[in-house]
C-alpha cells in the first residue's frame, strides 16, 4: 500500500506540474476541495502554494512545508492582495533562510547550485521592489531570477520573468526593450496556456507606448474575446480597461466609439477592483476630454476609481487617482489618504541581487533605470494638465 500511495503521489505530482506550467490553473483549483486531495496533505500544500491561494495554508505545519517555501508562499498571497510591504517580508525572510541553508555561513546561493525556489523568490522579490518604486534593485532580482529558471528549466518562471522586465522597461519609458521582454515572454507560453490573453493585454500595453494604436487595438480585442471564450473574466476585464485608456490616445479616425467601451463595460460592477479602476479613471478622462462641462459625472468616476484601489491596496494607483480628482475639483483628502499609504511602501528598504549566472542580454542589464524612488511624483501636485498626464508612464497600462 505504500509504494501505491508514493505512486499516487508521484502521478499527482506530475499532472498537476503540466497544468501549473501551461497556466491552466482550473483543473488544480477544483482539485484541492476533492476528497483526493484531503487524503494526501503535502501534496495538496504544495498545489496550494503554487496557485497562492490559503487554501491548505493551516496545514502548513502539519504537512511539514519547509520555512523557505512557506514564506514564499505567504509571499505570493500577500503580493496577489496588494499588501506588498508583507510580500516584501516574506519573499526577504525566504532568501535569508535560502541563503543560510545553502552555506554554514549564511553566504548567497549564488555559490552553490540554485535550485527552482531561489528562482521563483527572486522573481517575487523583483515585483515587489517594483511595487515600491526601486526599479533598478528590482531589474537585479528579476535578471537573477531568470537566470535561476533559465538554468533549473523552470519554464513558467523563466515567462513570468520575462514579463515582469517587461513591465519594468514599460514603467520607466524603455519601451522597445519592454515590447521585446513581453514579445519573448508570450513566445515562451507553452502550447496551449492559459496565460495567453493576459500576456495579449501586456503586449497590447506595449505597442500603445510604441505608438501603434490600430495594432494595441487589434491585440486588445483578441485578448478580450479570448478570454471571455475562455472563462478567464480578469483577463477579460483587463482587456476593457486597457482599451478605454487606449481611446485616450487614438486618433479620432480608430479610435473606439464611446458607446462600443459603454456597451461592453455593461457590467463593469462585475470587474476585479484594480481593472474596475483603471476603466473609471479613463472614463473620466474620456469624459473631460469629449464633454469639459460633466464636472460631476468626472468626479464621481474619479472618486469610485480612488475606492477602487484603496480596497485593491494599490496607494499608488489611488495616488494617481487622486490626483486627477484634485486638479478638476481641489479635493484633496482621497490623494492625501493614499500618499500616506504609499510612502510606507517607498519607504521599504531596497536588498541588493546577486549576479545573474551565466550571459544574458546586456542591453537589459544596462539599460538606463532611475536609480532614486520611481514613484516620487505622486507625492507633489502636478503644476499643469500636461504634468499631470506625464505621470501616466508610471503605470503600466
């Protein structure tokens, strides 16, 4: 009976490897509430861990999750919720312990063999530290991380990694190497993943900030109907938001037709808080460029977007909301709320990476990235509309 059971466990093992891998996350989520699954408890926390869900997470220590795995995996819950300062913990306390297991000493792991997990902690240490705004500490974590999964074969890292640089250059206007990070990262999807309209959104994000707004269009709307074919509603509302800050920005000849983004945002209460957000604030914005005279209208799209984000955790989105809630009305409390919030974040101590190992592209290495806080102009009153419109390439939209 035991040899079977160790060769249940290897069989689950395996399957639920191939889904995680491909991004196709159903088929594990059903699986962790199945009877199969409460009959094999370590295996169960390991699926858990993997789709960051607290799932199993009480049985942590029952099951005997190693600690480096389990700050890991608090991590990535912490990160999914927005309370990127406990990510931050987490993810750190992960490569400390990482670090001591490694060597006697306490010496990096970059000295001896890494193994997956070194790699996937970077990755999580890479986007918190663009969370916070040290962008050049987080190119570090995230090139070593690549690095790590490159070499391990750990293939969702290496695309996850790959789109997280993406979104790094795109934030700090190094757009053509951030186009060519998330042009690698979606070439690298396995057949048949399920990531595929999420990674379209951030393509599409890429090719606005080229100035190819008919090709960001076209890629939106294949990202949109992909994901509502493929049940996958936060990509699909992703795609809406996308496409409504797009039209901002379009040439009147494509742009979308306001009652084309009203007809297919008809459920917009339906949407995940951050996509819900991001639709309110262009909306805004759409209004005040199309019809200067619905101040009202404005300001109760701008006020419901700062809410937005206040219960995503997101200080610096609801900062950026708040502020255009200022400029047009001189109501100050929502920026002021969520800079407070945000400087606890700006505030986190950045951790220098090791080395990548091995030879990657230089011009991703090298390329320029604010040394000082990213995110400092959020904590000033734009002097004019065009300062306030400059600070959308902060966001990664």
């Amino acid at each position: 009976m035991g040899n079977q059971l160790d060769w249940q466990l290897l069989d689950g093992i395996a399957a639920h490897g191939q889904h995680l891998q491909r991004g196709l996350h159903k088929h594990s989520h059903a699986w962790l509430s199945t009877p199969q699954a409460s009959q094999q408890p370590l295996l169960s926390s390991w699926v858990a861990s993997q789709l960051h869900t607290t799932d199993h997470l009480e049985d942590s220590a029952s099951t005997q999750v190693p600690e480096p795995q389990l700050h890991h995996w608090k991590g990535w819950i912490c990160h999914d919720s927005g309370h990127f300062a406990e990510a931050h913990s987490h993810f750190s306390q992960a490569w400390a312990l990482l670090c001591n297991q490694a060597e006697p000493t306490g010496s990096s792991p970059s000295t001896s063999p890494p193994s997956a997990i070194h790699g996937q902690v970077a990755l999580g240490l890479g986007r918190t530290h663009i969370r916070s705004g040290h962008w050049h500490h987080a190119r570090g974590w995230l090139l070593y991380g690549l690095s790590v999964a490159r070499r391990t074969g750990d293939e969702a890292t290496v695309f996850k990694s790959y789109g997280a640089l993406g979104e790094l250059f795109i934030r700090a206007s190094a757009v053509p190497q951030g186009f060519a990070c998330l042009n690698l990262a979606y070439r690298l999807l396995p057949a048949g993943s399920g990531q595929r309209a999420r990674q379209l959104n951030y393509l599409a994000t890429a090719l606005a900030r080229l100035e190819e707004p008919l090709r960001a269009q076209s890629v939106l709307m294949t990202s949109y109907h992909m994901s509502k074919d493929g049940g996958d509603s936060i990509s699909q509302w992703h795609a809406l938001a996308r496409l409504q800050h797009l039209s901002l920005k379009c040439p009147p000849d494509i742009r979308p037709s306001p009652n084309s983004l009203d007809e297919l945002a008809h459920a917009i209460e339906l949407a995940p808080a951050v996509a819900r957000g991001y639709w309110r604030l262009a909306k805004a914005r759409a209004c005040l460029a199309t019809d200067p005279g619905t101040t009202n209208s404005m300001a109760d799209l701008l006020t419901a977007a700062c809410a937005d984000f206040q219960s995503a955790n997101l200080p610096m989105e609801q900062a950026w909301a708040g502020l255009w809630l200022h400029h047009h009305t001189a109501h100050p409390h929502p920026w002021q709320q969520a800079v407070a919030h945000a400087q606890v974040l700006m505030n986190l101590t950045p951790t220098e990476s090791p080395r990548p190992i091995g030879v990657l592209d230089n011009s991703f290495e090298h390329t320029p990235l604010p040394t000082q806080q990213a995110f400092q102009p959020l904590l000033q009153l734009p002097t004019s509309l065009a300062a306030l419109e400059q600070l959308d390439e902060l966001f990664f939209l």
